[in-house]
C-alpha cells in the first residue's frame, strides 16, 4: 500500500517536554490526526512520534501520461510504492485498459485530450498536491537502487530544484550501455514551483529554476517491444519531426538524405561505442540513421506538396 503520510508539523524540544504542533493525515489504519501537545509531555513519546511519521521529509506526487499503455504501466505504477505520496495519471483516452489499471493504484485518473507532450505534462504537473514532482513515463521503471536513493533523500528538504538521473535502456534482450542511449540523464524529480515542461512537437524540455543536483541511481527505461515497434515509433516521430522542421522553414537538402544519416549511423556505432553493444548496437545505430533520413523526406514531401502545417495551440 502507498504511503500515505501527508504532513506538515514541527517538533521543538525544550527543557524536559517538547511543544508538538501537528496538522496531518497519519497512514491508513493508525488514525486521522494527532492530538495537539502541550509544554511537559514525554520526551520520548514526542520522539517516537517524530520517528514515525519522518517529521521534515520532503513529499513527492507521481506524475505519469498514458494512451493504450495497459500492458506496460502497472510494473511503474508498482516502482513508485513507498516513494511517492500521490500519484496522477493523465490518460489520453486510451483504448484499452489503462484507465481501469490506473485507478487500481490511484483515485487521481483524469482523462484529457492530447495536444502535445509539454502540454500533457505541465497540465498533469498541476494536479499535483505536493511540492515535488517524480515525472514517469508508463514504459519506465524506478530502479532498486534509484528507489533508495530518493528515499534517503526524502529524509530531509533538499537546498536544490531538481534532480537528474542516468536513464538505462532494455532492447532485444539486454541493457544498452553505449550506442548513445547511456547514460542519457533526465530530470525527473523537482519543484513544482521551478521547473515548466517547454516543446510543442516531439522531445519535451523540462526548464528548471535552480540548481540541479545528480543522482546515480537509473532509471530503467522499456522503450521498444522489438524492432517492429521501434520502427513504428520512428515512422510517428518522423512526421512530428518534419512538422517541427516546416514551422522553422528549413528545407531538406541532398546532404540531410544522403550524408547525414550516414553520419548519424557512425556517430552512434563508433564514436558512442555502439559495437560495444553488439547486434543490438548495431540496429541502433542503423534505426538512427534511418530516423533522420526519413524525417527530412518527409520534410521535402511537405514543401513539394505546399502544405501548411499551424504549430500546435498554446
């Protein structure tokens, strides 16, 4: 079950009592408040209190977007047990089973038409109730490691915005360590009141006020089902990708289909250690450059047929 400490309270010693000021919600089953005590109550009652509900600890809303995700969001929904004090889910009216999956872990489903990837975020980061904000996709997961790193964290009000953390992918049976997907650091933990998801098309910004300090802990990340999926996720991107392209009125040239998608195949292949990663590096780094190729074809298909492409509403 989800922790579900909502606290705000302060603990002062003094003397031989304690002033405990309180005005929470315990965890399910203790109770629904706490009593308010007065100068001389037991110090070491005063003490287990504070032991027990982690007086000072900083509290987190999960955030994740979803459409069709029934078979990939339940394992992070299941990340995010003891981490995160709520958790929000914005669904693009899905499909399939997402929606009832969601409300199994949360009573925070909402339903939202799709406009963009910054826009889906920032609406969600809204519904949040706590100062910080775990930001999720449906197809990742919270490593053991990350998961005890934010819990130690948690134990006190961090002197930062945010925090990054490496990013590890699972693709055709093994973990990616080269190939330019690692350790391709995200920030994914920050204040709601610092950071603003930026980005109309594809490839969202988070922009952070702040300092922004490093966790070592991954983030593993489920992307692609097989090659097939990759491919169809590259198709999809592509036409966003030309999109974004066309409303900054570039223009495909010979060297955008010939030259740099061979570039992009040795960038990832050699100089970021693709090879390193086998069959699976291999294919990688061909998708990449494929991606890019087909991104600019379709660009040119875009002007030759004098289509207007309106960047998406605000």
């Amino acid at each position: 079950m989800f922790d579900q400490t909502y606290s705000r309270y302060a603990v002062v010693k003094k003397g031989t009592g304690c002033f405990f000021y309180a005005n929470c919600r315990l965890r399910q089953g203790f109770g629904e408040s706490l009593p308010y005590m007065k100068k001389g109550a037991c110090p070491l009652f005063c003490a287990f209190l504070a032991n027990y509900v982690n007086i000072g600890a900083m509290e987190i809303s999960a955030v994740i977007i979803t459409f069709n995700e029934e078979k990939r969001l339940e394992p992070a929904l299941q990340s995010l047990a003891g981490v995160a004090s709520e958790i929000i889910v914005v669904d693009s009216f899905s499909s399939d089973g997402t929606v009832k999956l969601a409300r199994k872990y949360t009573k925070e489903v909402f339903q939202r038409q799709w406009i963009n990837f910054a826009d889906q975020k920032n609406f969600a980061n809204n519904k949040a109730s706590f100062p910080w904000i775990l930001s999720l996709d449906a197809d990742e997961r919270l490593s053991p490691e990350l998961r005890e790193e934010i819990l130690q964290i948690k134990n006190g009000e961090p002197d930062c915005s945010a925090f990054s953390m490496p990013r590890k992918v699972f693709y055709l049976g093994k973990w990616i360590r080269h190939s330019g997907w690692y350790p391709d650091r995200k920030i994914r933990l920050f204040r709601k009141d610092k950071a603003r998801w930026e980005g109309e098309y594809i490839h969202e910004k988070l922009i952070v006020e702040g300092k922004i300090q490093k966790l070592r802990g991954v983030i593993h990340h489920f992307t692609y089902r097989n090659i097939s999926d990759h491919l169809t996720r590259v198709d999809k991107f592509s036409d966003l990708g030309a999109q974004k392209l066309y409303t900054q009125k570039k223009k495909c040239r010979l060297y955008h289909l010939v030259f740099l998608p061979i570039f992009r195949f040795a960038k990832s292949f050699f100089l970021k250690g693709g090879f390193l990663d086998g069959y699976a590096g291999f294919i990688i780094s061909v998708l990449h450059g494929y991606a890019i190729f087909v991104r600019y074809a379709k660009l040119r298909e875009i002007w030759k047929k004098g289509e207007r492409i309106e960047p998406f509403p605000d």
